[in-house]
C-alpha cells in the first residue's frame, strides 16, 4: 500500500469535481475506494443528480490522465483507486 503525494499544483489544473476526489484519494492508503453516493455528499450535492455516474467516470479519466493515480475507475456503484 502507498499514499499518492498531494500537491496542490495538480489539483489546480484539474476541474472541481476532479480536484476534489484527487483531494480524497491523496488522502487515503491506496488502494482505496468510495462509493458514487459518498462521494456526492463529500461534494456537497444531495438527492439525484442526472448524469453522476458519468460525471464519474469522466473524473476517473481525468486523474489518470493526469498521472496524479495508476488507474480510478467506477465499478457497481464504487469509485476504486490505484
């Protein structure tokens, strides 16, 4: 198991919802996980928000093209990082 370095820098050029699980997984032994309903509340949103899932999935792209995780993907409702 391994941290990922947080550095602010990265999470500046990364959209909100993408800094924001950047900011979780740095602060988490990876691998980890959290679940798409956690993280929503962790954003702030409540209640059903059309299109989250997706939205997910786009930010888990976004990390690992941002090099800043091995691999973040979504699977069965859970958000997993490496």
């Amino acid at each position: 198991m391994s941290y990922i370095k947080f550095d602010l820098k990265i999470g500046a050029g990364m959209t909100p919802t993408a800094n924001k699980l950047y900011q979780y997984a740095a602060s988490r032994k990876l691998p980890a996980t959290v679940s798409i309903a956690d993280f929503q509340r962790l954003c702030g949103l409540e209640g059903s928000v059309p299109g989250w899932q997706q939205e997910v999935e786009r930010v888990c792209r976004e990390l690992v093209s941002a090099n800043v995780v091995k691999n973040a993907y979504v699977a069965d409702g859970v958000i997993h990082f490496q």
